[in-house]
C-alpha cells in the first residue's frame, strides 16, 4: 500500500448530503405585486462537491413552522409524543412533522385512513377515492392541503402515530443549477421563484421555495446535493454547433449557467436564447449579463416575451413562429434546440411551435414535421428539462 493513499472525493445523496449555506443573495423581481423569484448564491468552500451546467440541485427542505403548528393544533397534539418517521427514527412528532413528512398535499393513503375514520360522514369524498374518478378527485383536491380535511372533521381523533403513518415523505426538490464551476468556483447559483397562492381563503406556500427564499439565512443549514442532468448537456467548447436555448421565468437558470460555461471556455458556435416573463421593468433576470454576453460574442441573439406589458399577452412561442425563418435556418445547420421550465403549458406550445415552424419554413406536412422532431430528439437536438 502506498504511503500517500489518494482520498477519494465526497459522496453527497439524499443520506449524506453536502450542509450548505447561502451567504449571498438577490431578488430578482423588484417591483413586481405578482411574484417573488430570488437569485441565490450557495457556498461549496472545501466541499469538493463538482456539478456541470445542465445539472440540477436537490434540496431538503423543512416545512414551513406555522403549517406545522396549524396541525399539530387541529390534531389537538402538543408534538412532544414520540413517534417513528419514515426515516425509522425515533422523533418528537414536531420533529418528524418539520422534517420528515409532507403536511401539504394529501394522498390516497391519507384520505382512505379519512374515509374510514369518519365513516357517513366522509360519504363524499368515499365516492371521489373511486379509482374511476380519478379526474373529479384531482378537481376536488386542488387548493386543498391535510389542514383543511382535519379541520373539516375536527371531531377525529387522531393518535400521533397513526397519523404520521399515514404521511408520504418529504421528498428532496430539485433545482436547475444557474451558474458553472468555470466561472464561480465553490459555489452554486439557483433562481428561485416562490410558490405563493391563496385557496379556500388561506394563504398556502410552497415548501422548498419559501424555505430557500424566506427562511433561509447566512447560517441555516441547507441540506444539498447533486442530481446530473445527463440529457441536457453543451456541445464541447471545440465544436461549432448553434444551439437555441428557450427558458422563461425560473427556465432560465440552465441557460445562465451554459453561458457562463460557454464565456468560460471560449466555445465555437453560435447562441441564440429566447426569455420570457411578466414584465420587462420588473421580471427582465440576468439582464446585463445577457448584454454583455452579446457584446463579447458568447451569445449572438436573445429574442424576447413579456406576456403583460401589451394588451394582448405575448409569450415564447408567439415570439418563436415571428422568428421562425431563423429558426428553421438554424436547425437546418444543425442546431440543437433546448427548453427548461413548465411542462404543462409552455413546453407545449413550444414544442407546438417548433412542428408548425417546420411545416411553414421548411415546406413540409404535418406528419412530415413530427418525423422531423422526432427524429431532433432522437438525435438529442431537441433536448427538454421540464417539471
């Protein structure tokens, strides 16, 4: 064996994560009533934890206290009982409500355990949990959290473990990582949109993004690691393949972090990004970098959409089919067309856009244009990190 044996690097999973701090942040959307998206700096100093542009970061978060108390006061539980968590351990049932269960959206498991404790009085919900109305029980759901059931039957008693039993896990959320070790050694960018809404007259948080934005300090622990993005990946800086990069609101942060990449290693190749937010005054994220990126050649063309500053709302797509003679040039040299964001709506009508793209610049029919996208992804031209 040798005298100086060689450490192998740190392995950080969701068992042994990396404890991160965020000693340095900026809010992204000054001015803006409709939303709060914060740009965060997380420190990696002697971590030795690497990650690539297109990688994401998962976080563990913890719920939000006062949802927390809210439970535990219409469980009519003080939370000293001991219980075990889905980790095995053995908690205070605080401890486990704050850092190990899902107190927000209930599942099947839940609302059976509900139905058969209240019995008649349930009767309505019953028939929703009929797996043939799946789509009535999803309608019914929406805007509605497990305070809002136990409330609703605040004649239940429910015993500390019975009711952590019946709690999914608190599950990591993942991140797209907006910065590149090439550019901002030990440390990891996130863009970070806080989910705030109101329903059924209460005012609901997402968890992990109000725990990175609001509840999070200098010195709070920040329970990370690394999940690789395989699929979403650059060219190598050597080849000159264009790339197109469509990322609205928090879609943005994989584009931030190809571009610092691609400044970093003086890439061949030209890059054209499409953005789009709310308002340009308020919601334009990474504007001057953008400037300097095109000033200095990183990036060749940013095209973009600010759905609310104009009578009728203006989104990617819409700028996409107006630039979609450039666009068909570009793919026709080969370029690789990425999207980050939204799965339900904008990466459709992204997705839409590129097939009738195809059918009006590149003369073909619409069977002929979904051969041809097909055959983009099968390619990995078309490459979509979407949540």
């Amino acid at each position: 064996m040798s005298e100086t044996a060689t450490a192998s690097k740190p392995s950080f999973n969701r068992k042994n994560p990396l404890i991160a701090h965020i000693p340095r942040r900026r809010f992204l959307s000054e001015g803006a009533a409709e939303k709060e998206t914060w740009h965060l700096e997380i420190d990696l100093q002697g971590s030795e934890l690497t990650y690539t542009p297109g990688d994401s970061l998962a976080v563990l978060s913890t719920n939000w206290p006062q949802a927390v108390e809210n439970v535990l006061l219409a469980l009519g539980l003080s939370g000293d009982e001991e219980v075990t968590g889905p980790d095995k351990s053995n908690a205070p049932l605080k401890s486990v409500l704050t850092k190990q269960c899902v107190i927000t959206l209930p599942d099947k498991k839940f609302l059976n355990k509900l139905v058969e404790k209240a019995g008649d009085a349930a009767n309505e919900l019953a028939v929703l949990l009929d797996p043939e109305k799946k789509k009535e029980l999803s309608n019914y759901l929406w805007g509605r959290e497990i305070i809002d059931f136990l409330l609703m039957f605040p004649d239940l008693k429910w015993e500390a473990q019975e009711f952590v039993g019946v709690l999914k896990k608190l599950n990591v959320r993942l991140y797209s990582i907006a910065s590149s070790l090439a550019a901002v050694p030990n440390q990891v960018h996130l863009t970070v949109a806080s989910v705030l809404y109101n329903s059924f007259d209460k005012d609901r948080k997402g968890v992990c993004s109000t725990f990175l934005n609001e509840r999070c300090d200098e010195n709070t622990d920040v329970p990370c690691f690394v999940t690789p993005g395989k699929g979403f990946r650059l060219p190598e800086p050597e080849d000159d393949t264009p790339i197109i990069m469509c990322g609205p609101g928090t879609g943005i942060a994989p584009f931030r972090a190809f571009l610092q990449e691609r400044n970093a290693t003086k890439a061949k190749g030209d890059a054209w990004l499409f953005f789009g937010e709310i308002h340009q005054d308020t919601c334009y994220f990474y504007e001057d970098e953008w400037k300097n990126y095109l000033e200095d050649g990183t990036l060749n063309k940013i095209t973009t959409a600010f759905s609310r500053d104009q009578d009728h709302k203006i989104y990617v797509h819409h700028r996409m089919l107006e630039e979609g003679a450039e666009i068909w040039s570009w793919l026709e040299r080969g370029a690789i067309f990425y999207v980050c964001g939204d799965a339900e709506r904008m990466a459709n009508d992204v997705d839409q856009a590129l097939h009738q793209i195809a059918i009006e610049h590149g003369g073909k029919s619409e069977q002929e244009a979904a051969a041809y996208i097909e055959q983009m992804r099968q390619d990995k031209r078309y490459r979509r990190d979407v949540y």
